[in-house]
C-alpha cells in the first residue's frame, strides 16, 4: 500500500529508504538535499511516470519513486552526487518495486520477469549504470513523453472528484509533499492525505489503464486536465482565503505543469490558450501587491514592474493557439482578454470594447455567471456604469451568485460610480462580510469607509 502521508521530501524517518535524521551534520546533508529536491522538482513526472510503466502500478509507482528519494538522500550525502542523479533515482526505484514483488511469493514469476526487464534496461543496482553504457537515458526516450502525459490523464481521471484530482495532480505530477499541498488547497494536512488515499483507492478500483486515451476520447479527457490546471492557477492567483492575495507557488507549479503539457501536445489549441492564459496572468504578480502583501488594484499598478518576459512567453502561446485555425476555446479567449491589458499602457488606454465582444464570445462558448459580471465590469468601462448595472442587476436577481462576494463587491463600484453612496457602501460592506480572503476585504472595507 502507498504511503500517501510521506512527504515526497520528508527529512524524517521512513518505512522504506531509512532514516533521513542519520544526515543531521553530516558535511554533503545540505548539498543532497539540494540536489534532490531540484531532480525530483523537475523530473518527478517522469520518473513516477517511467516507474507505472515498469511496474504496471500507479499506487506502487509513487510509493517507490519516494523510498528512492529517501534512500538518495542517505546515500549522496555519503557518496556524493551521482553522475546520472535521475538514471540514479529511477534505477533505485526500480529495484525497490522488485523487492517488493519478491517479497509477494504469489508473484515469483512476474519477479523474474521485471529482473529480467531491469537488466535489458541497462542498470544493474540503484547506484550506478551498467559500465561502458554511461551515456544511455534512464528510460526510452520513444516512450517517456506518454508516460508523462499518461500520469496526467490517470490523475485527472473523471472517476475523481475536482478536488482529488487537483490534490493527486499536485502530488503525483508535481511532486509536491502532502504538507506543501495542504497549505496550497488550504486544507488540513490529515485531510490533503486521506484525499490522495482515496484518490488512488479509487483509481485502482476502476482499473484506470495507465495510458494515453486514444485519440477519439483524448480531446474529451483533455477537458478535464485543463480544468484541474486552471484551478490550480486560479487559486494561486487570488486565494479564496487566508492572509495573503497571491499564492504565487501554487500558480508557479500550474504554469510549469501547463508548459509540460504545452509540449507533449503542441497542436492542441486550447492547451496553449491555457498557457498563454497563465503566463500573462501572472506577468502582472509583481505589482499586484505592494511591500506589506496589500493589493494593488489595476489602476494603480506601476506596468513597470510587470514581467515583460511573461507577456513575450503569454503573447507567443496565444499565436499557436490562434494558429490552429480552430478557432479560441474559453481558455484562448480568456487569454486574449489578458492581452489586451498587456498591451495596454493604462487603464484608461485598454480597448475595453474589445474585451466586451471576447466576454461576449466567452459567454456564448462558456456560459456562467463569473464570465457575465466580468463582462458589465467591461462595459462599465466602454460605455458607463448604467448599462453595467442592468447586467449586475439581472445577476442578483438570478440568484446565480448568491454567495459570492464578487457579485455586490462589483454592485458597489457601479454604484459609486453613479454617486448612489449610500447604496454602494452597503453593497461593499455586504462584499467584505462574504469575502474569505483578509486582503481583499480589508480593500473592500477600506472602499466602503470612503464614502462614509
């Protein structure tokens, strides 16, 4: 059984590699540590990925791949790094998978077959490639890029709830610990861990392949991954709640996993919508906020301190993604309204009409509440707060965001806007009253003690 409480990098005990404490002051303990934390920050993906492939196991797959973690943290601070620190990991990890079936004497024979399959590999141990191959790639180098995007299908299975398959993404495809996931989730660390048991319970229980979908499902399952994505993102961008505006670690590990995927699948319009999507997101993160972690509305930004290498990344993935000649998916669409705010030298200066019609497209392409108050915000803005009114107006009386402080949160500015003040600091004390998050609402607060 996988040990889904085991930090992918705990420096404590473990029931597999060791004690990680035998390193306290050894000399090479710290440069170790640094050295896998960087391998597996990078290559976990693919090394859990090559590992199911191996072992025909996704649970047994990750669990290994965290005991070879373990064991290299003993061992380089003994031995130093290895020359081939990935080929290292995965070769350690292959051998512990059969330790594993050995000991399992209801499976000697398919022992005997994996044995078999780590030698044609070209390792003999979990130290050292076999002499004279120093040069071979710790995997097939035909097969590795499925075995990544396979990872993602199987964690971002439809059989899993959203909030699995964001918590089994982060684990298993980022490799984050169970406590780095439950501060990003902002859920408690027992929680984050019975959530990622469950998830791989249930995974094992439908017989998930661990496959790329074939071609006739992968535009259908895409959907899913991209929604796990864009969760992420969103949540790193502005958090529901707690302290802090930005949880730029989050959204850092969404644009990482989107470029990944951007790559294994570079002619899917909407992956690179998604791309372009986060990458001029999060080009304005500097100036969002100012020294103390307060926000920094739009107007108010220094454009300055915007990350121009961002915008350039942003700009390009938009141009593949209208390349394709399919036309722009939600995701593109959305990225194209964060163009022109890139582009744009002020706020006043932005082609707000422009962003009305892609609201207006967005709409039509996915329809929700969210999409409908972003767009009176931009007609607010191209054509006057009474227009924008009638739009929030009709939203209230849907119902369809009640519960969301967005909704009078906006309410609020239009009606400042039209010198309605005593109606707007109700409606922005109303906002602060809902909003979860202590930075927003002590700028909501801040707005409505204005028109006192």
């Amino acid at each position: 059984m996988a040990r889904a409480d085991r930090p992918a990098l705990s420096t404590g005990p473990t029931d597999g590699g060791g004690s990680a404490g035998h390193l306290d002051g050894a000399p090479g303990a710290e440069a170790a540590r640094r050295a896998v934390e960087a391998v597996w920050r990078i290559e976990s993906a693919r090394i859990v990925g090559a590992l199911t492939r191996f072992t025909g196991d996704f649970d047994l797959a990750e669990d290994v791949a965290q005991e070879a973690v373990a064991e290299a943290l003993v061992s380089w601070a003994r031995d130093g790094e290895p020359a081939n620190p990935v080929g290292w990991l995965l070769a350690t990890g292959r051998r512990r998978a059969i330790d594993r079936f050995r000991r399992r004497s209801a499976l000697d024979e398919r022992y005997a077959a994996l044995a078999g399959r780590l030698t044609e590999g070209g390792a003999s141990s979990g130290a050292d490639p076999v002499p004279g191959r120093p040069d071979d790639p710790p995997w097939d180098p035909d097969v590795i890029e499925d075995d990544v995007l396979a990872l993602m299908f199987v964690a971002c299975h439809p059989v899993l709830s959203p909030e699995a398959r964001a918590a089994l993404t982060l684990r298993v495809v980022a490799g984050l610990s169970s406590e780095e996931i439950a501060r990003a989730l902002l859920v408690p660390v027992p929680t984050l861990q019975a959530r990622i048991t469950r998830a791989k319970r249930t995974v094992a229980a439908a017989g998930v392949p661990f496959a790329v979908p074939p071609p006739e499902e992968r535009r259908e399952r895409l959907g899913g991954v991209l929604s796990v994505l864009y969760v992420i993102f969103t949540e790193g961008s502005t958090a529901t709640s707690g302290d802090r505006l930005l949880r730029a670690d989050l959204a850092y590990e969404a644009i990482r996993l989107a470029r990944t995927l951007s790559a294994l699948l570079p002619g899917e319009a909407e992956v690179s919508g998604l791309l372009a999507l986060f990458e001029l997101t999060a080009a304005r993160f500097p100036a969002r906020t100012g020294p103390d972690g307060e926000p920094v509305l739009l107007e108010d930004q220094d454009r300055r301190r915007w990350d121009r290498s961002a915008v350039r990344r942003g700009l390009a993935a938009l141009t593949r993604a209208t390349a394709t000649g399919h036309g722009l998916g939600p995701y593109g669409l959305q990225a194209a309204i964060a163009a022109c705010h890139a582009g744009a030298p002020s706020v006043a200066e932005t082609d707000w009409p422009r962003i009305v019609l892609l609201y207006e497209a967005l709409g039509r392409v996915a329809p929700s509440p969210v999409v409908d108050l972003n767009r009176a915000v931009a007609v607010a803005m191209a054509a006057g707060p009474e227009e924008a009114l009638r739009i929030v107006d009709d939203l209230a009386a849907s119902g369809r965001l009640s519960g969301s402080h967005l909704l009078p949160g906006v309410r609020g500015e239009l009606l400042t806007r039209l010198g309605r003040t005593a109606e707007a600091r109700s409606e922005l004390e109303l906002a602060a009253r809902m909003c979860r998050n202590t930075r927003e609402r002590s700028v909501l607060l801040r707005k409505a003690a204005a028109l006192a």
